[in-house]
C-alpha cells in the first residue's frame, strides 16, 4: 500500500520498528501533494520542499542518539491557517494578514514541535474561521476530495480535504460553531472538538473566545486519540485551560463494545430540516449503537432551536472586539494613501476584511451597543446558560448524545454563498455542544446516494472525552465507513 | 448669584509591580521605543492576557486601606475603541464588577476633618504612546507603557473647593506611597488625576452639567485648572447660558481650559466582560493576609504623633508627609528620647540636607542612629549646639560617627571647672573695668564677660557652664 493511504497509527508503527524513513514519508507527501492539491486546494501555504526534506533528514540522523521516538514523531501534518506557527506565515485566510508571519508559536506548535513531527502546511479555512464552506477563504476556496463541484465544509476545510485526499496524515482544525466537527463530516474523516478548556488556545488566532478549541482531524477514532494525547493539557498561557488531569486517550480507542453507556437520542436533532437521507444513515447509526450494548434512551434539549440565534450574537460580538486590533497600525495590511487616521482605519479594513467577516463585525458590534446590548448581548448569555443547563440535566441520565453533524451532506460550491442564513444553518447540529462546551466528535457513518459521506456526531459530558473515543472507536469497529475513501478525478 | 462648584475626582495610579498586567515584559520607565513588549502586550494575533497577582494584592491593600467593600468576584471587560497607542483595539479593564467598591478617605483642609467618599476603584491596562516630531508628517507609537496596572480611583462628588480637591489628591498619593502601591510621581504620569466639575447655586440640591478636565499632570494644575472652570461656568450662567457636558482640556501656557470633546463625541464602548479572563476571586485568607501587610496610615500616625509625642499638627505633618521621614523620626526617637528636639533637627536639618541631595530618608548616607548620637553629644554637652549645626552637613554626606568627627575636629566642648576657672580668673583679670560696672549694677556686662571666656577657649567653652562660673566668682 502507499504510504499516504496508512493511517497515523500505522505509519508510526512502521516509522517506529525502522521500517520507514522520515526522508521516505516526507518524500512519499510531497509527491502526492504535488499530484492531488492542483484540484483539492487544501494548504495556503507549504512548506519548501528543501525545508521539509532536511528537516526529515535531521530526525533520521538524530534517531540513534535520541534511542527513543515520540508518538508524532516523522508524522506528516496539516496545521489550519489561524494557528501561529513562528517564522511561517499564518494568514487566517485574510488578506488582513496575508504577509503576516508570527514571531511566535502557538503552544500546541510548541507541543507538536517537541515531538519532531513533519509540518506540511498551513490549510486553508473560510476568512478568520467564519464560514462552514472555506468560501470564505481570501485566497479561494479549498475543494472536497469526494466531489470536487463539492465544499469541504468549514471553517476547517482545508484541514479536513487535507486528511481526505492523504495530503496529511492529519491536521490541526479548530471548532467555535462547528469548525472542525462539520467539514470532517463532509470530507468523510473524524473530527474531535474537545471540552473547551481541555486545549491551550494560545496562537490559536482568536474568532470567538468563549468557544474556539483546537482539535484533530484524522483518519480513524485512534489517530484522533493520539493527536488529542499531544494537546490536551494546562497552559499557564491560557487563563481559560482547564488545570485538570487527563488519561491516555489511546486506551479509550480498545474496547469493541459499549456496554452499560447509556446514548441519548435528542428528539430537537430529527425534525424538520433534516435531509431524510441524513436521517436514515443516523437511525442505522442508532441501531449498531445499540447492538454494541449501548442503551438508547429518547430525550429532550428544549433550548435547542435557541442555539443558533444565541451563538450568532456571542460569536459576533466577540468577534467584533477580537478583530479590532487589525487596524492596519502594527501588522497586518495597511491601505495605501490615507489622508489621516480614521480614512486609515476605515480603508485598511474596507479593503482587508472579506464580506462575511464584515458582516459579523457589524452584526457583533450592534448587540453590545449601547441601548441594546441587554436585548441582545446579555440576553444570549442567559440562554446560552439555558443551553448549558438542558444538557446537565440530560446527562444526568445518558453518557452520550447521538445526533447528525449537518443537516445534509456537502452542498455545492456557490450554493449557499449569497445566502447567509442558509449557510448558517448548516451549523444547527453542531453549535449547541459549542456553547455548552461539551466535547464532541464527528465520525463516517455512511454515503449518500451520490457518493458523499455523512457524519454522525457523539456528544460527551464535559472533560469525558475518554467516553466520547471509545464509543466513537466501537461504532468505528463495527462498521466499515473507514474504508471508504474518496477517488480524486482529473 | 452665588454659586457651589461640586466636585468629583478620578485618579490612574500606577501600581508598583515588577511587570505588566497580563504579561511578563517589565515595567521600566523612559527605556527605548518598543522594547519593553511581547506578542501578549503588542496585541499580536493569537495571544492571551495572564493576570498578574501582585497587581490584584496591591489593589486589594489600597481597597482596604479606603475602607473600600472588596468585590470577591470581580470582573474585567473589554472597552472598545480605537487609537493607534491600543493595540488590541480594546482596554482591558472593569465595569460593572470592579475590585473595590464603595469606601472613603479623610482629609484635613484648613484644620478641619472630611471624609470623601469613595466610589470604585478597578484595575485596568494602560495604554502605549503616540509620538509625533514637530515638522514631520508622520506619527510613531510606542507600546512600552501598553499593559502596564493601573487602579483608577474615583470619588462621589463630594469635593466643594480647589483646596478640597488639593487636599483629597495629596492624601490620597501620601496613602498610595504608603501602601508602596504607587510612587505618586505625577510628572512621570504614574499619578494622574482627572476632576470633573460642575457649578450650582448655593443651597440647592439638584447636580449641575458636569465638565471633565484632562491634561493635569501637578497638583497646582488640578488647582489652577478648577479655579478657571469654576469661573468659567459661573460666567457662563450669569450671562444666561448653559453649561456644555464636554471633556475640557487644561492649557498650561494659556491658564485656560478648551473643549477636547463634546457629549454627543461621547465613545460607546460597548464593554462586555473579557472572554479571555476568568472572574477574579477574592478568598478571605488571602484579604486576611493582606491586611496585616498595611502600614498605620498617614492620617491615624499624625494623630499618634500629636498625643504621643505632644508635637505640634504642623511637626506632625512635615514629618508624616512621607512614610520615610516619619520611620526616620521615630527610629531616632528610640534611641534619643527627646521628641521636640529630634523633631527640630528632622524637620530642620535633616530636611534641608535632604531636599539639596534629592535622597529619601531611608537612602540618607546618616542613619537615625548617627543623628540620635549627635543629639547626645549635644545633650551630654560634650559639643555645643553651634557646633553641632556646623557639623551636621559633614556629618549627613559622610554618615561618621560624630562623637569621631568632633574629636578629630578638637570641638569637644570643655565643661570641666578646674580648666574652665582658669580662663574664667584670667578673663576677670584682664577686663577688671567691666567687673567694677557689673559690681555697680549693670549686669548686662556679663554678656561681654561670657563672650570674652568664649573667645580665650576657642570656642570649646561650655557656655552655661561659664555663665554659672562666671556668675559665682563675681557674687559678692
């Protein structure tokens, strides 16, 4: 088999037993890269092919002194474009900081770099993360490898197309609404967003604070688990990482049954909108859920239909506040010929921002305004705790939520674009467990007709990641969905 | 008609900390441009605040020493707007939870006592600075001071006068330098204040349109910038017009206040509390610990000073000005048990040696216990006080130990009566002429006798001793 089709799990073994070359596995990437990314347009930026090469060659001829490997060590990554990686350009998919190049690395960078892995490069994402298309990319959109008249989903879709067409092994994605759990659904991978606090959020270029999480995007349940043991973790960096233990998640990714796990059905995830096709691969899901031990249990999050106006009022004005300091001052793009600071101001992010991001601006900074920021901000807030409180009362008696990632399988490119609510909505499924901060994963769970995956979602208590892998690893085993994967025509 | 000006103050203090509030970079004044900075304090992409701790003890020691209710779950928020020195676009600092809440402080104005109510106090970041050349076209920012701890103090309106407020700001900074919070230096902006005023007729109760007044940076300032606007709005309403709400800004070189901005220039700063912070949580140990890290305060060692020391309010003042001065005073007193006097030579001396070295009493090269010695010296008789005053200067830039310097000096006085009645039969001898006239009732001539005893000792006569010598031999 080739080595861009293995998993990260076996490429380590091979890496490990002396097999394989890092020198190999970076050459392996390279070549695919330069054969499948002219049509999938997964990376804003690569890593110079010089670069890379010498790189491998420093851990092949550092690997007798060390006598031991890490576990993503030689391991070929993605890393999404709205991670700072110190001395690569990270653009967030703006033109804002289309030259930006960070003097400083994000701590998950500086938790990877430590374990001598193979950065491939920066994987393209809808402008600032704001998207669920990758439409929204300053730089064009990134294509999905199953169908490529297709979107990857977003916002982390370069990271996920990425990880579907074997440009990586797997990728660094990140989740404020839905970011990394709803292009892994689209491109047919696993995409894991942890508990919010469980991942230092330092680098990570902030959209909306209170919900953005770094997660990986991966290939199977097991190489999430061991990309999810490199990131989890304290950082004194990050006043909102959870000082909390951890187990190995890996041991999670090992038990074929999930006996004695209660898995909720909630009733709000299958009504109307839902795409029937969608339903019916969910309900099969539910079935081989069962059949593995689990007892299923209807219940009912009634704040549900809640979620989507409240996340688009926190995010947005969250959102506003954050991207206030690009105002062309200090880094970033700068509008040419201003007469005097506010025509700076203003033409820097006229010109530097795309249309969604402006739109969110504006949305964010009207519901803190004054005079309505009590009808708007502050009244998101309660009902986000609304939210928060449906599910400890839910998981009171489940262990888990099963529900559908997005209401239909990938949407065609230009579909949505001139339709934001419709492109919100693509969300619906995925933002509750964001405002809750819950972990949740997305996995394969079957095709439709036309040949395009549909991801299932599992929801977890906050901090039990380990329940969410391991029931997410047994549904895994008992079906085949992995084994699928997308051709790339010419 | 007579008016009331009413008065409310706001005061940006900066904490002493070792580093910024939300990051490590130092926080160094006058060092050159952005050197000082990080990506946390740059507002670079990605990068988040860290509180630092001693900031919030700091503002905790202040609330209490305010007599402040501390908020145990505080809060910090986002204030939105922009300006090239902010560098996120936004300040972090507190609204609606901030670190200490209602309190008050009381000041001393002609005599009598006052209480000025406190009504918040919060922490928040500092912003950089714009830099602009006279000539060029261009402007620079400098993000040195970006995140430095600031605790801005704000009153009720319970200011009535210019000197009130003169009072509340000197108090206030006395306090801060106490609590070693703050180093008061309002030149170097680590102490700045903004009063707002308004005007209303004598006896009424309804507020008047308050102005707010920026760019005081001393204590004559605040005072000469209210005097104006006081007069400047009663002008305004005896000629039948209304007071604008405006910020105002004080011209030094005019002696005159200008409009900066009006209401209707007014921000929204849609604060919103800090995604990136979590609540700042007061435990009761750590406020406990706290208060017994409080120094007795300015107002309550005036006091002790008046009643222990029976000195007058005017000592006790001078030498409660500063937290040094009076740890110096009472050190020396420990050890020379004579309040007044040592109060004369602190508030004399001392002072004056001080001021022309620009040195604080703890860094005087002359330790309390070297001036306590000197005092002795004086006291014993060993030297006179003539001499002593002459020494002194010597004595404060070398630190020496005097009763060495007098030794070394030959200015040991001579009390010994066997060497004194020498001088003294010598004296009375040679000026047998103003005996005869002291004899016949003119006892003024005992004066010219002393100096003349004086003058043969060279000086090291103990001059009471030769008064009584003198006084005896010539008793009839």
């Amino acid at each position: 088999m080739a080595l861009f089709k293995l998993t990260l799990q076996e490429l380590q073994d091979k890496f490990t037993s002396g097999e394989i070359t890092a020198g190999e596995i970076a050459r392996a990437y390279l070549l695919r890269i330069s054969q499948v990314e002219p049509k999938i347009k997964a990376y804003i930026s690569l890593t110079p092919r010089e670069e890379l090469l010498a790189h491998a060659q420093e851990i092949d001829d550092g690997l007798k002194a060390w006598r031991k490997t890490e576990p993503l060590m030689a391991m070929p990554l993605g890393i999404k474009d709205n991670i700072c990686t110190k001395g690569m350009r990270t653009t967030c998919g703006s033109r804002m900081l289309e030259h930006f190049v960070p003097p400083y690395d994000a701590t998950v960078m500086t938790k990877f770099n430590a374990q001598k892995p193979l950065i491939l490069g920066k994987t393209n994402l809808d402008e600032f993360a704001m998207g669920s298309s990758t439409e929204h990319s300053a730089f064009g959109p990134s294509r999905n490898p199953w169908n490529q008249q297709h979107i990857p989903g977003g916002s982390s879709g370069g990271s996920a197309a990425a990880v579907a067409a074997d440009q990586c092994v797997a990728a660094l994605g990140s989740d404020t609404g839905g970011s990394i759990r709803q292009p892994a659904a689209c491109c047919g991978v696993v995409g894991f967003k942890p508990t919010y606090g469980r991942v230092s959020r330092y680098g990570l270029v902030a959209f909306a604070s209170s919900l953005d999480q770094i997660g990986p995007i991966t290939k199977t349940v097991t190489d999430a688990a061991i990309m999810f043991n490199a990131l989890v973790g304290y950082d004194p960096l990050d006043s909102t990482s959870a000082k909390r233990d951890f187990p190995d998640y890996t041991k999670s990714a090992k038990k074929k049954d999930i006996k004695k796990l209660v898995v909720g059905v909630p009733q709000e995830y299958f009504t109307e909108g839902l795409d029937p096709e969608v339903a019916e691969k969910i309900q099969d899901a539910i079935q081989v859920l069962e059949g593995m031990g689990g007892k299923i249990q209807e219940v009912t999050l009634p704040s549900t239909e809640r979620a989507i106006a409240t996340y688009y009022l926190i995010a947005t004005a969250e959102a506003s506040s954050n991207l206030a300091r690009y105002d062309g001052v200090k880094y970033g793009f700068r509008a040419k010929e201003s007469k005097e600071l506010a025509e700076m101001y203003h033409s820097s992010r006229s010109q530097g921002f795309g249309p969604e991001v402006k739109r969110r601006i504006m949305l964010g900074t009207y519901a803190l305004s004054a005079g309505y920021y009590d009808a708007y901000y502050a009244k998101a807030q309660a009902v986000r705790t609304m939210i928060q409180r449906d599910f400890d009362a839910v998981f009171q008696e489940v262990d888990l939520l099963v529900s559908p990632v997005m209401p239909s399988p990938a949407f065609r490119l230009g579909e949505r674009l001139e339709d934001p609510l419709q492109m919100y909505l693509s969300d619906i499924y995925t933002i509750p467990a964001s405002l809750a901060g819950l972990p949740a994963i997305s996995l394969p769970c079957g095709l439709s007709a036309k040949g395009l995956p549909i991801g299932l979602q599992l929801m977890g208590r906050p901090f039990e990641e380990n329940i969410v892998l391991r029931a997410a690893y047994a549904y895994e085993q008992a079906t085949n969905w992995r084994s699928k994967r997308p051709t790339i025509r010419s | 008609m007579t008016y009331e000006p009413v008065i409310g103050v706001e005061v940006h203090a900066q904490l002493q900390t070792q580093t910024k509030l939300f990051c490590s970079c130092p926080t160094s004044f006058g060092l050159p441009p952005n050197t000082q900075v990080c990506p946390v304090c740059l507002g670079l992409p990605g990068s988040l605040p860290v509180l630092n701790q001693r900031a919030v003890e700091m503002a905790v020691r202040t609330g209490l020493a305010l007599h402040c209710e501390l908020t145990l779950t505080n809060q910090f928020s986002r204030k939105n707007y922009f300006y090239p020195d902010l560098p996120k676009g936004y300040q972090i600092s507190q609204y609606d939870l901030p670190i200490c809440g209602p309190g008050w402080l009381e000041i001393s104005v002609n005599g009598k006592r006052k209480r000025v109510r406190i009504m918040r106090a919060h922490l928040e970041e500092d912003a950089g600075k714009n830099v602009h050349e006279e000539g060029a076209d261009d402007s620079h920012v400098d993000l040195n001071r970006a995140g430095t701890p600031l605790l801005e103090i704000v009153t009720e309106p319970d200011l009535y006068s210019s000197d009130e407020v003169d009072a509340y700001l000197k108090t206030l900074r006395d306090l801060l330098v106490y609590l070693d919070v703050c180093d008061g230096n309002m030149e170097q902006g680590s102490f700045r204040c903004e009063p707002n005023v308004s005007i209303r007729p004598k006896g009424h109760e309804a507020l008047g349109t308050k102005v707010e007044l920026k760019n005081i940076n001393s204590f004559r300032y605040a005072k000469d910038a209210l005097e104006y606007e006081i007069s400047r709005q009663t002008e305004v309403l005896d000629e039948g017009g209304v007071v604008q709400q405006e910020t105002r800004l004080w011209n030094v070189n005019k002696g005159q206040t200008a409009v900066m901005r009006s209401k209707e220039g007014a921000h929204d700063y849609r604060y919103f509390p800090d995604p990136d912070l979590l609540p700042v949580i007061l435990d009761s140990e750590l406020i406990e610990e706290l208060e017994h890290t409080i120094p007795e305060l300015p107002s309550v060692r005036l006091q002790r000073f008046m009643q222990d020391y029976r000195l007058s309010e005017y000592d006790a003042a001078i030498l409660t000005d500063s937290k040094g001065l009076a740890d110096y005073f009472e050190c020396c007193v420990k050890l020379f048990p004579h309040p007044k006097t040592v109060s004369n030579w602190v508030t004399g001396e001392l002072i004056r040696e001080l001021n022309t070295s620009d040195t604080s009493p703890a860094d005087a090269p002359m330790s309390p216990q070297r001036l306590a010695e000197l005092l002795q010296l004086v006291d014993s008789g060993t030297v006179s006080l003539k001499a002593a005053r002459e020494l002194f200067s010597e004595l404060y830039a070398t630190g020496m130990s005097a009763e060495q310097l007098v030794k070394e000096k030959g200015l040991v006085q001579v009390s010994d009566e066997g060497q004194l009645g020498v001088i003294v039969d010598e004296v009375l001898v040679a000026h047998s002429a103003q005996v005869e006239q002291y004899h016949g009732g003119k006892e003024a001539v005992l004066g010219f006798l002393v100096g003349q005893v004086m003058k043969a000792s060279k000086g090291k006569a103990n001059p009471g001793k030769v008064n009584e010598l003198l006084k005896r031999s010539l008793a009839p």
